[in-house]
C-alpha cells in the first residue's frame, strides 16, 4: 500500500472512530426483546472515550469498545458478563443482537434519549386506521414527545365518522395508537384532555337496562315497545341530547351534553391482547364520565413508548353506561401528554378540577370496590405520608365513590376525594 494511501486510511478509521464516540456518548434509551416481548427497558448513560465504552444500564454496568460504526458490549452485574451485545449504528440509533451466557437470542436497539432536547409541538393527526385491540405489537401511527399536543378525532363505538359514514367495524375502534417517545416501562403516562368537542348532531344509545344492574325477574318480563329507537338529536347551541324517536312519553325530555371519551389506554403487558371493549390496570374502556375536557388521566406505562389509545366519544352518559351503550357519538379532540419517569403507579387514576380519582377496574363489582379503595389508601400513605390509621380517618370521613362502568368483561368503580380533604394533608411527595 503507498504511503499516501496508508495515511488516508487511518485517517478515515480515526475520523470514523471520533464520529462513532461523539454519537455513543450521552443519554439514550435501551430496548430488549425476545421474539417480540420486551426483556429490558433502560434509561443508559454512556461515556466514549478511547475507543471505550462504559455507563449503566439501569442495574447493569456496560462495558465495551467503538470501531467505526460497530460497538461491542458486555452487561455486567455483581462483576459477571449477563450478556454478549453486538450491534450498528443505523441511522441515529444502534441495533443488533444479544446472547445470554445460556446461549439465548434477542435483539437490542438504542435510541437516543430525547427527554430535553425536543420543544414541545403540537400534531394535527388525521386518522386513516382504527384499531379494536389493545396490543404491545400494533405498529404506532405517530411518534409524540413528552410535553407534545395532539388534535385529532375519533369514530363513534360502531365505527362511524362524522358524516356517519362506516369507516371500521365496530367495537369501539380507537385512534392511535400514539408512540411517546422516552416513555418506559417504570414510567406513568399522563394524558391532558384539553378539548372534548362534538363533530355532528347525532348519538345512538342502548334502549335496555345491562342484565347485571337488575333482578332476573324485570328482566325476563320487560315491557318493550315495538321498533322503539335510540337515536338523540344533539344540540351543541343549546347544550342539550333530546331523544329523537317517537316516543310520545320522552318528547320533552332532555339530557345536558357533557362530552366524554369512554376509552383511552395505552399498551397492556407481556404479550397481553386485549378487546377495546375491556379494560384493566393499563386503562381502557372505563367508560367514566367524568373522563372529560379538563380532566388528566394517569396510566402505568408498560411498554416502550406506551402506545396510548382514545376514543369512544360519548356526547352524554349516566353513571354505569347502564344502557350497554351511551349517547354514542363521534368526537373531535385535543390532547397533551407528559412521561413521568421513574414513577409508577398501580393502575389508572385520574384528577379534574374538583377531585383526585383512583380507578378501580376487575371483573366483579365487589372486587373493583377493593381495588379502589386499596389504590387511594395507598396512594394516601406513599404520596402523602400517612399510616394506615390515618388513611382510614380520611377515607372513612371523606371518600365518595363512583359506579363508573357495568358493561363488558370488567366493571369499574371510582374512589374520588375531593381536593379540598387533600390540601389538609401534608403535600404529595411527587408533582403529578
């Protein structure tokens, strides 16, 4: 080799190498999978320098070496390699494969960590897909970041527009789902809804009380009318739902509109596939009125970027949706969320102006009662600082609750305490 052609060569590895270490060093976000389910997701701080690679991995230390646009890494715990990385840079972000010392496979990547370095924006999204499953595998339809705003709409719970028009199948198809990036498993997601608006001047609704809120005997003799309908007319001027059909008893009858959005979720655990008609700890369809404009919504994150999902716009509904169905619309909508790290909780809770709201959801009403009155007294004792015994003079005093959801698998009750009981209280250790 000429010595001229040496020197470019070296120069170029050299070149290669100070690019290779000016990317790797800093904050990123470590993802691992097996065969589509998520292992790790770490917040990783890495240090280049001389070709060296060194940082931890949430309780991993890394270790390693840069050439070029390669990188060779160890995790290392209690001083012992737990596993074997290789991998690539790939446009801003590195990927590749891991063995475990049993010789297992899986892949990582390495995304950089975008916690400061993005403004906040606001999206306007107009959906072409829905999608009737909560998954951790449905491919995302928008990445957002912590601090973003995105205004959208949303399909009525059988798959109708604005104009009524038939856009999916039925059973509650939501928008989404949205990728925020940063977002980890070990994170809370809250979601800001900042407006819930009407897009058009009709809602369907059940016409039959849910076999589970009645004896057996109503329910097997019910007086129905023939060809009765539950179309509503909306009246967005005047604030009202008014039952369009030709009921002679219900012809001066109105409902005041009070918009909600009776789904919004992000991804279950594992590999979990969950119906957007269900719900459990990672949201869903709560079908809780007081899921309105104004209100923010907290849910465990479970999977990278959290996946949120919304919709199943309701332009009014009864405590219990005791319907089957509420006024079932479709919705124009205005959202903001924000990644609160390294802080988990139990299941969905909620706030508004008035109230803080833990949401209790299983598959019996006695259960969901538990698991909501469990859920606020130990938010009282971890947030607040109080013992058990001072939990029960608030609770007991002070908690009022709410019957959110009869309808589907899992039913949903709602301990609520005012945020006046709150301020008397020594203030929460985190800020929500």
């Amino acid at each position: 080799m000429r010595p001229y052609a040496f020197a470019l060569l070296l120069g170029s590895l050299f070149c290669a190498a100070q690019i290779s270490g000016q990317n790797i060093s800093g904050k990123w976000i470590l993802i691992v999978e097996r065969q589509g389910e998520l292992v790790l997701g770490a917040r990783t701080e890495l240090r280049y320098e001389n070709g060296k690679i060194s940082g931890k991995a949430g309780a991993f230390t890394v270790q390693g070496t840069a050439t070029g646009e390669n990188v060779d890494l160890q995790l290392i715990d209690g001083g012992k390699p737990q596993a074997t990385m290789k991998g690539k840079r790939v446009g801003q972000s590195y990927e590749g494969t891991v063995v475990s010392p049993e010789g297992l496979q899986f892949t990582w990547r390495a995304e950089r960590d975008q916690e400061k370095n993005a403004p906040a924006v606001t999206h306007v999204f107009a959906p072409t897909e829905f999608q009737r499953y909560f998954s951790p595998t449905t491919k995302p339809v928008l990445h957002i970041h912590s601090g973003d705003t995105v205004k959208t709409w949303s399909l009525d719970a059988g798959g109708n527009d604005a104009t009524g028009k038939r856009q999916s199948r039925g059973g509650n198809p939501l928008t989404g789902p949205f990728y925020v990036d940063g977002a980890l498993p070990g994170d809370t997601l809250a979601v800001k809804l900042k407006k819930i608006r009407l897009n058009r001047d009709f809602a369907t609704s059940g016409t039959e009380i849910v076999n589970n809120a009645v004896s057996p005997g109503y329910s097997a003799k019910l007086n129905r009318a023939k060809d009765f309908s539950g179309r509503w007319k909306l009246d967005s001027e005047g604030g009202t739902a008014s039952v369009a059909g030709t009921s002679e008893a219900l012809k001066d009858f109105r409902v005041p509109l009070a918009p909600m959005l009776g789904c919004i979720a992000v991804a279950p655990p594992g590999q979990t596939v969950v119906r957007t008609g269900d719900s459990g700890d990672f949201g869903g369809n709560m079908d809780y009125n007081r899921l309105r404009e104004g209100t923010t919504v907290y849910l465990p994150v479970s999977q990278p970027g959290a996946l949120l999902l919304l919709g199943d716009g309701h332009a009014a509904q009864g405590d219990g949706e005791l319907g089957g169905d509420a006024l079932e619309t479709s919705m124009d909508f205005e959202f903001s969320v924000e990644v609160l790290r390294d802080f988990s909780m139990s299941g969905p809770f909620a706030e508004d102006a008035d109230s803080w709201m833990a949401i209790g959801i299983a598959g019996s009403l006695e259960d969901a009662l538990r698991t909501a009155t469990t859920r606020m007294a130990r938010y009282l004792e971890s947030e607040h600082g109080l013992n058990s015994n001072e939990a029960a003079m608030v609770l007991g005093s002070s908690m009022k609750y709410d019957l959110a959801d009869l309808v589907g698998t899992q039913v949903s009750i709602v301990a609520r305490l005012p945020k006046s009981v709150l301020a008397q209280l020594p203030p929460r250790k985190h800020t929500l």
